[in-house]
C-alpha cells in the first residue's frame, strides 16, 4: 500500500528507543536556546546577590555562620525545586497537539514523559554544577569532603528529577502554556515558605511548622549538613532533625505519586 | 470494495454537549473521504475517535478492521495524523522535526535522517529545512505537519481541517501534497469548513452536522442536490420584481430579493443554467442587468438545502 521507498512502521514496541528520542527532542531544543539557558543559570546568580549581598548584609544568623554559606545550599534547592521549566513545556506540547500527535503514533506512550524526565535531569544537574561554581566565586565552601558533597548533589539531582514530574503533571492538566507561564510565579512563595533564606525559627508557630515540613526546608538542611555550611535550628522539627533521610522519604513519595499521575495522565485516552 | 475506515453510530459526550450523536462514516480503501461541516459539528471530536485519543460513549469504529478501542495500539500502526494546529515543534529546525519523529517510528539515527532528507526534498522543504520553524510561514509550517505525519507513510490517513486560515497558495500547495499521498495508496479521511476543499479532494463527502452525518455522496452528486446560485444585479429598484420573475422559471423556490442592494438571486437545482439564456429573458422582460453570474455554493446553502436550517458558519466557507 505504501509507497516502496516509505519504512515500515514498527512492528513492535521500543520503550527505550522511544524515550531515548524524545530525551533527544528536549536536548536538541535546549541547544536552539541559548538566551533560555543564559537567563536559567542567570537567576540563581542574581539570587545569590540580592539575599546575599543585600538582605544578608541586614541578617545575622543565630550562631556565629556566615549567611552567603548559609544561603547557597537553600539556593540549590530552590532551583531543585524549580517545575516551572517542566511545566511550561509539557503545557505547550499539550496545548499545540505535540502530545496528540505522539498518542497517535505507535509508540511506548509513557516512554515521553521518562525521556523529557531524564533529559530535563541531565540539564538540571548541568544547571547545579555551574551554580556551584559561581557560589564557590562568592565564598561558599564545601567544610566536609568529596563524598558527603556528592552525596549532597545525588540527593539534589534525585530531588529535581521528582519534582520534574509534578511540573509535567501540572503542565498536562493545565494544557495551556499561557495558564502555565501564570501559574508559575506561584512557585517562588513556596521557596519563601522554607528555611531556603532565613531560619524558620522566628515565625510563628503555624507557619513555621509548614515551613519545616516544606520538602524545600528537608532538602536545604541535607545539603548544608552533607556540605558542613551553617545549619538552622530545628525547632524539633522530625525532618529538620533527620534531614537526608528526610529528603529520601519525601523524593520517593513524590516519584510514587507524580510519575503514575503524570503518565496515566499522558497515556490515557480523552 | 474494502473499507478503510468505519464508524457506526459514534456517540461522544462532554458534559452536557453532544459532541458526537451517532456519527456513521465509510471510507474505502485507496479514496478521500471528506467531512463537512461547520464549527461544532462534530468534526474534530470524529477524527480524535478513529485516531484513538478519545474513546467513544458509544458506536464502534475501526481502522482496517482495528478496532480504535479494543486494539489501539494496531490502529496507531495504521494512522498518521495531522491535527489543526501544526503540532511540529517551533523551537526545532524542519529537519530535525523529522528526524525526532523518524527515531521514534524506530527508524535509527541514520534512517531517519535519510528519510527526513527524502520528505523535506520530495515536498518542496529543503531551502527552509535548516531553520527554525518559528521563523516558517503558517503555511509551511501546516505543510510540514502534514509530511510530519507521513514519515512513515501510513496506510491510512486522518487531517483535521489541514488548509482551515490559510491563504489560497498555502492551500493550493497542501492539497498538491495530498494528492501526491493519495496517489501512492493512502486513504485519506480529511474535515473542513471549505465545499471547495471537499469537491477537489475528495471522492466522496460526508456532511455532518450536531455531531451526525446529514448528507452523503459524491462532491457532484452533492452539488447537483444543493444546486448553483445565480445572481443578477438590476440598474433600477423598479426591475427588480420582473428580474425575480425571470429567475423563478429556474427554480422552484421564490428567488430573494434584495432591494437595497438591487439584487436578486436564486438557487437552482438540477440542470446547469444557460446563462446567455438567462440574459436574453431580462432583456425581453425589459430588464436593465448590470451584472448576470453564478456563484459556487456556500456551505450555508449546503445547510439550508440539507437541513433547512440556515447556520453561520464562521463567514469562512468558500
């Protein structure tokens, strides 16, 4: 039926194959941007100035720590935490037919999204290890040694590979790119919400038990312990107090949650 | 005759709205089917249907006897679709749109990159191919949507709306680029707004309406059912009732009479119209004509004749 150049359309399913591809499509779109990945690692730049140039030159920490070495792992989780890229993607192949297009075609469905999950990974832990660099310009130091810090930077990357996953589940139930782009300043109050910038032990009593089981706070304490950078007090707080097993618990409930929703969501038909 | 696709009795409900209320299609294999009708027929919900990304409430439906809900995954192997807005990736080059899509119809890196190269030459892509799509026009851009959905030229194929806010060269190209599919075997099941799209493409018309089929036929059999309009534009609001009688003889409806445009106009079914014929009556009848034609039908009078119901349509039917 075909014309006899045409391929052949594959007979039987590729998961990997499929994956790999559209890992390649999130890659291959990055390289087209470089002013979107300039203004991706610009912002944790600008963070580190403003809090620690400006707000840190008011803050003092309890304790005798220094707020740039106090700021940066917080600043790490931040951009860990980060679903708005995921978001805003998965909402405007959504929204232009891209997902529809895919549905339609004879291909692992769910393989898509654990491609874009893990493309978007490699980027993230890329974007990680730079602002590194640029946090060590501005003082910051790592007091332990080489394995703690790795182990900081696996719990980071295994954080933002999870959280890759709530931005495109978020994305697909929005399906509209303008809506997502909106919806994203949202994020940044729940950066706030944590003891990202300053110690959560001056709130108030309810707040500062959101702020303390704020995934963020578990995530940022883990990293300042594995990298010896002040710590906050833990106002008894369970995850504050056991941080890195804390940080473990809250990924893989975030995995066993979003990565079913997000490609059940992906898959199913409408 | 083996059918390519079927669809009996497709019922799909969003909320309260009948999207579809029990749509029934045939398509044989090797032809183009056209779906007609305007917004919110029903159209878009079909197409969704047959290509597995909507299950259907009710009814059945089947790609080379696939069933599209028990046996998704052998329909996906049969269909390419292009959807109405142009789902290849902005930030991408033409040519690495299809190569993404040629690794994922498992063609690997290397074949999928020939067969890129192929289509972007063989469709007349291959000057832009290196750039970003963003930079394409709308119609390019429909265009490689439409080859997107070939890459591996599918059996059967499934356009939704393809030239629908094109202009008339962009359209032009995009129907060319069909029939090269249909001329290689592909059984084309395409919707539009547009009589015109239909009657050049298509062997047969399906036209829907609320969400089911109210006419279906050939482009000529469904023309000769709608009929032609013709039009005569007077000098004088006094000649517009002898002109009304004149044009009456043709039809059996009374003609309208527009009297601030000095026009008068009426659909005639059947026979073609002699228009030196229609001339010399006016001329007989005394009447002073500025203007004597005939006008292609409207998909409004599709609806006026097929449902006695006139509609908008969006001002869009050609």
């Amino acid at each position: 039926m075909s014309a006899p150049t045409a391929p052949a359309i594959a007979a039987r399913p590729r998961p990997w194959t499929d994956g790999s591809a559209a890992a390649a499509r999130v890659l291959l779109k990055l390289r087209h941007d470089p002013a979107g990945i300039a203004i991706t690692l610009a912002s944790p730049v600008v963070l580190v100035l403003v809090f620690g140039y400006v707000f840190g030159s008011a803050i003092a920490l309890p304790g005798a720590g220094d707020y740039r070495e106090f700021l940066v792992p917080g600043l790490f989780a931040t951009i860990a935490f980060n679903v708005v890229p995921a978001m805003i993607t998965m909402a405007r192949d959504s929204g232009r037919g891209v997902v529809d297009r895919f549905r339609s075609m004879p291909i692992t469905r769910v393989a898509v999204p654990f491609g874009q999950a893990a493309a978007n990974a490699a980027y993230g832990l890329l974007c990680l290890l730079l602002m590194a660099a640029c946090a060590v310009v501005v003082g910051w130091r790592i007091r332990t040694g080489l394995g703690p810090a790795l182990g900081a930077l696996g719990l980071l990357a295994a954080f933002q590979f999870a959280a890759t996953w709530i931005g495109m589940y978020l994305g697909l139930v929005i399906g509209r790119e303008e809506t997502a782009a909106q919806l994203s300043v949202l994020v940044f109050p729940v950066g706030m919400l944590s003891n990202v910038f300053v110690p959560t032990a001056g709130m108030p009593a309810w707040l500062r038990t959101i702020a303390d089981w704020n995934p963020l706070s578990a995530l940022t304490a883990a990293v300042r312990e594995l990298c010896g950078n002040p710590l906050a007090p833990t106002n008894g707080a369970w995850p504050l107090e056991h941080p890195v097993l804390a940080t473990l618990l809250w990924t893989a409930l975030l995995l066993v949650v979003f990565v079913p929703l997000a490609t059940v969501r992906y898959a199913r038909p409408r | 005759m083996v059918a390519a696709v079927v669809a009996e009795g497709l019922v799909r409900r969003y909320g309260t709205v009948h999207a579809l209320s029990g749509l029934d299609l045939v398509v044989p294999a090797g032809t183009v089917c056209a779906v007609l009708g305007p917004n919110g027929a029903g159209k878009t919900t079909a197409i969704r249907v047959l290509a597995t990304l909507t299950v259907p409430d009710a009814g059945r439906a089947a790609v080379l006897g696939h069933d599209v809900v028990r046996a998704p995954g052998l329909v996906r192997r049969s269909i390419g679709l292009a959807g109405q807005h142009a789902a290849v990736d902005d930030d991408l080059t033409g040519r690495e749109n299809l190569r993404i899509l040629g690794r994922m119809h498992h063609l690997g890196r290397r074949g999928a990159a020939r067969r890129a190269d192929e289509l972007l030459e063989r469709f007349d892509l291959a000057d832009a191919a290196d750039r970003l799509v963003k930079t394409w026009s709308g119609g390019m851009r429909r265009r490689l949507d439409l080859v997107a959905s070939v890459v591996v030229a599918p059996p059967v194929l499934f356009l939704d709306e393809p030239t629908t806010g094109l202009d008339p060269r962009s359209r032009t190209a995009i129907w060319a680029t069909v029939r090269d599919l249909v001329a290689r075997g592909t059984t084309v099941l395409l919707t539009t707004q547009y009589l015109e799209e239909a009657d050049r493409l298509a062997d047969d018309v399906v036209v829907v309406d609320g969400g089911r089929a109210v006419a279906t036929g050939s482009p000529d059999a469904l023309k000769a059912a709608i009929g032609i309009r013709v039009e005569v534009v007077v000098e004088a609001g006094a000649d517009l009732p002898a002109a009304a009688s004149v044009l009456a003889s043709w039809t059996d409806a009374s003609p309208e009479v527009d009297e601030d445009g000095l026009r008068v106009g009426a659909v005639v079914v059947g026979s073609p119209v002699p228009l030196p014929e229609v001339v010399r009556r006016l001329d007989a009848a005394g009447v002073t004509a500025l203007d004597v034609g005939v006008r292609r039908p409207t998909l409004d009078d599709v609806f006026l004749r097929l449902t006695g119901d006139p509609r908008t349509t969006g001002g869009r039917a050609a």
